[in-house]
C-alpha cells in the first residue's frame, strides 16, 4: 500500500527546512483530480497560473440563522481549499455575502427592521458558525452591496455586446429593467445542459448527483418557495422578449424603501441576484479563475446564468464548477418544515463543534450526507478513537517535547503524509478514503503504545528510565523493530536499522496523524477546538463521563510510573512525568495514599 519514501515524516519533522513549493507541487499536486460539473467528469487539475489557485465560492443570503446545510457546503469547499494548501498552493478563497434581496427587504420591512440591519445581524451569525466549526476565513469576502459599480459596468458591457437589453416606458425613458437576452447566447445551457425547454428535469444523466437533486426538488421554505432560487418578480414579466431571459437589473418594487435603491444609466433599482456573483468574482479573481463553487442547488439557474453573463461580457468564467450535495434527513431534502433543529446553534448545544464538523465532513462533497443520530454517533466515537491515541502518544513523549506544537503540524507537506491519504484526497476529495488512512495510522500507533508500554514494563526499575536519548543500545533497538513489524504502515518505520526508536516512530506517526487530521479540519489542538470543553488545553472537546474514565486509566499509569521512578530515586524522570501532566493541564497531589489528580 505504501511505497518507497513519499511517506517518510523524518526529514520533513526538522521544521527549520523550509518547504519546497517546485517539489510539492511536482509530486502530489500533480495528481489531484477534481469533477466538474461543466464536463460531467473528473480530471486532473492544472491551475492557470503555476503554484496559485483562485476559487469564489457562493455565499449566504444573510435572511435568516445558518442551518447545517448551508455549514456543510462552507466545510465541503474548506476541505478543498485546505487540501490545495496542503499541496503547496497559494490559494485566494473568495466567498461572498448577498446582503441585499426580496427576502431580506421583505423580512426585515416585516419585522420593523432596515433590511441592512437585518443583513448585518446574519452575516455575523453566519461568521460565528463558521468560526464555530473550523471553516477558514476567506481570503476576501464582499458584500453585494459593495459592488454596485461593478455591477453597472459589468451590465453596460453585456448591453453593448447585444446579450442584453434595457426595458423602456413609453416614452422611451429606462425603467430600471434589464434582462439577459438568452437567445443571443448560444452558448447558453453549458454549465448545466438544460434543455432548451427549460425545467430541472433535464440534467444529464452522468451527473447522478444532479440527477438525484433534480428528482428531491427545490428546498422549500416556510412559505412554500424554493429558497435556495427563489422566484424573482423581476423575472415574471410581460417586458421579456423570451421566458428565459433573467433580471441583471431591477426596477424598485413601490414596497422597496428609498434605501435600497441606485440610480443608473438604465434606470432607478437594485441588482439582480446572478450579476452579483459575475461582478464580485471577477473584481477579486481576475478575466478566469481556477475553480467556482456552490451548493447544488446553485447550479440551476443561478450558476448557468452567472456563467452566460460572464461570458458575454467578454470574460471568461472559471475553468471548473464544483457543486457540493446537501444534506439529507431520513432520505428526504432537508428543509424548514423539519424545523428548526438542524439550526446551528441547535445543532451545537447538542454536540461539540468538532464532532459537528467531523459528521459534516464524513462523506465526499458530492455525496448526499444523512444526517442523523448515528451520523452524530459515529462521529462520537471517532472522537473517542482520535482523542485517545493523541492525548496517550502525547504522554508517552514527555521526554521528547510531548506534544508537536501546531506549526509543526501546519508545516507537514502533502508528500510527507501517508500514500493511502494522499490517493484518497487527490481522488476527488475523497474523506472517506482518507479518514480510513487516518484510522490505519492510529491503529499502527497504537502498537507503538503497546510496545513502549512493555518496553518500560520490562525496563523501567533496572534501568531507572529513560532519559530520553535516542540512542539507547541494541535492547532498544530490538524493541524498535519489533514495534516496526508490528506496524508496517509507519511512515519511516523502515529507518529503524539506521537507529531510529520506538519513541521516534511514536513521534512520527503522531504528526502524521495529526497533520490529516489537521487537512480535513480536525486537528483537535487546533486553535477552533482548544479549550472546547473540560479546559486542560489538552484533547478534551467532547469529554463525557467515559472520556473521564479513559483520562483516568492514562493517568494513573502515569502516577504509577512516577512513583516506581521516585522509588529508585529517578528523581528526574519522576518530575519529568509530573511537569508533563501539569503542561497538560493536570493538577497532582501527593498524598499518604499515594497520588491523586484534578483537572486544572
Ligand atoms: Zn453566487
């Protein structure tokens, strides 16, 4: 399964080396491939420019609170994005917020609010959410608002190309409406393959996901709409010369208020929905761009129409659409009417955010992802597994610095990770195959564990500890290679005849494991999850009673090990073990019965 030395961690662990951006890119980048939704297929992926990736994702509609199917596209595009930096990129991650619309006028007008005032409370709920579950700022994340200029010279250029055409009163003066005239165009359909006579219901049958989205249908809402693509007024009216044509510009609905309201060459009104994202791409990520992403819902109209304005602006639009499927409850689309649990606030007084992140993160972007208790269950007890093997391989290298600090984990290059991770996240972003590589990594260090457990077992009293060298003699040696046998899949676990130790293997496997972790989000010492629960500033998101009970078993070990070095009079091993519990956040106190300990 593994070959030859692209797995190999011990060169790359020296953290002064700086990386190479030419060998990354030489090696694992050069095999990642990606589908598109354009070309139904997937193909290796080339950026434009050498060693930069350019992506826009679609972002909220700040209308209401965020609920897991709109987290699950941020996780689904954060996780691409992490892997293209993992493989050396430079990545500019462009996601958007639409803060003007029928719905936010609409509803704030509703609740007695100025629609801005509305926008700007949920686009902080929606930054807190993606704050909450590890989802990476973006690089640069406008506002439609912002880029109202943009958007007229953007229409004006479609204007003058023919593609589109500004609807007059009769006396000739501009109404403020502009439509894009599709049967000038046509190249449009080439996103989607929408057949001519329009409807959902078309989509190619390579594409299963888009297939399955069709026949689910759009996510309604409480009032029965498609929220995702809603109805435009605009785009229902008599002044369109073909029913396909869509709004780049809208005259004000008289409920409109004065504030939400441009004045333009072609009239008074406020911007379609499609043109935002045609204008705030190109402002940010230039003429063309490696990658657009959105929910699947997006791709229909919004992401064909975006792709047709672009394009007849005389642009060109991204080379690769990417769409992520959505989230599912017993089968069926999510949607309002299974209320309002799946919030994520809701969702986050149930769980723990890293164990809402890994469930979110639990199957391939283009997978529908279930979404229900056991999904969550599973995603406890991966916990429960990860959170175990790093906090005991962290105890067990006391002597060697305990645990790698962050920038060790960030500065791990795609080459130095294992080969089963690097196929599966080079296959379309595939997490399940990389969460099995991940998996199969703890299992190895575990029988690490195991054996520097005997290895102390056996050595402890005579030899009065370790001290930590690396050099240890040939017992060691033995010990290593059979901790080495025991463990084929180690990365670097065939350098144990150059003196590699147990301890060494240990520390390799831990940065190994931490570091896909840490490309999928769920490094649990990373910054997001840190002091999560429980507070020892070690692994303790999520800690329940039976976290407790394993945090007991560890510990006790460890005060046992204490008192047989304080018994030889290894006082430097004894305070060694002690400091190590106390940087962990564990308080000890000596007693006549022996030790105890408390969460500091
Ligand atoms: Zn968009």
């Amino acid at each position: 399964m593994l070959s030859g030395n692209a797995n190999t961690l011990r060169g790359m662990t020296d953290a002064e080396k700086p990386l190479d951006a030419n060998s990354l890119q030489a090696h694992a980048a050069a095999r990642l491939q990606l589908y598109d939704t354009a070309s139904h297929a997937v193909s290796r992926f080339v950026p434009i420019v050498p060693g930069k990736v350019g992506i826009y994702v679609c972002g909220a509609t700040v209308q209401s609170s965020p609920h897991i199917g709109h987290i699950r596209a941020a996780v689904a595009f954060d996780v691409v994005r992490r892997w293209l930096l993992r493989l050396g990129y430079k990545v500019t991650f462009v996601r958007n917020v639409t803060d003007i619309d029928d719905k936010i006028i609409d509803k704030a007008a509703a609740a007695g609010q100025q629609w801005w005032e509305r926008a700007y409370f949920y686009e902080r709920e929606f930054t807190k959410a993606y704050d909450a579950l590890g989802v990476l700022p973006p690089t640069y994340e406008p506002r439609a608002t912002g880029h109202v200029t943009d958007m007229v010279e953007l229409i004006g250029r479609i204007i003058d190309n023919g593609h589109a055409y500004v609807v007059r009163d009769e006396n000739g003066e501009p109404t403020g409406n502009v439509y894009f005239d599709v049967a000038s165009w046509p190249r449009y359909g080439e996103l989607t393959h929408q057949k001519r006579s329009a409807g959902v219901d078309a989509a190619a049958e390579a594409d299963e996901a888009a297939a399955v989205a069709d026949r689910m249908g759009p996510s309604v809402d409480a009032a029965g709409g498609d929220k995702y693509n809603p109805v435009d007024p605009a785009d229902a009216s008599p002044d369109k010369h073909d029913v396909r044509d869509f709004a780049l510009w809208k005259s004000p609905k008289p409920s409109d208020p004065p504030t939400a309201r441009w004045r333009t060459p072609f009239g008074i009104g406020r911007p379609g929905w499609h043109i935002e994202c045609s204008a705030m791409s190109h402002r940010y990520l230039g003429d063309m761009f490696d990658i657009h992403g959105g929910g699947l819902d997006l791709r229909f109209p919004h992401h064909e129409n975006e792709m047709a304005q672009t394009k007849a602006a005389g642009w060109n639009s991204a080379a690769r659409w990417m769409h992520s499927a959505w989230v599912t409850a017993k089968g069926e689309k999510m949607s309002k009417s299974l209320g309002n649990g799946l919030s994520v606030p809701a969702v986050l007084a149930q769980d723990t955010a890293w164990v809402v992140r890994y469930a979110l993160g639990s199957v391939q972007y283009r997978s529908m992802l279930e979404w229900s208790d056991q999904t969550l269950a599973e995603a406890r007890s991966a916990f429960g597994r990860i959170s175990n093997f790093i906090e005991r391989a962290g105890i067990a290298l006391a002597d060697f610095g305990g645990q790698p600090p962050r920038e060790e984990i960030t500065a791990v290059p795609a080459d130095a990770l294992p080969t089963d991770f690097v196929v599966a996240m080079n296959d379309d972003i595939n997490v399940s195959g990389a969460t099995a590589a991940i998996f199969t990594a703890i299992r190895s260090g575990n029988t690490l564990l195991a054996s520097l457990a005997a290895e102390s077992g056996q050595t402890g009293s005579a030899k009065g500890g370790q001290t930590g060298s690396a050099q240890d003699g040939a017992g060691q040696a033995d010990q290593t290679s059979q901790a080495a046998a025991d463990a084929p899949t180690i990365a670097g676990a065939e350098k144990t005849a150059d003196g590699a130790t147990t301890e060494d293997l240990l520390r390799n496997t831990l940065i190994s494991v931490r570091a896909m972790l840490d490309t999928l989000g769920l490094d649990p010492l990373a910054e997001p999850w840190v002091g999560e629960a429980v507070g020892t500033g070690s692994i303790s998101a999520g800690a329940g009673p039976s976290e407790h009970e394993v945090l007991d078993t560890l510990i006790t070990e460890q005060l046992a090990a204490r008192a047989r070095a304080r018994k030889t009079k290894d006082f430097a091993k004894a305070d060694a073990i002690r400091d190590s519990l106390n940087a962990a956040g564990i308080a000890i106190e000596d007693g006549p019965n022996g030790s105890t300990w408390s969460l500091a």
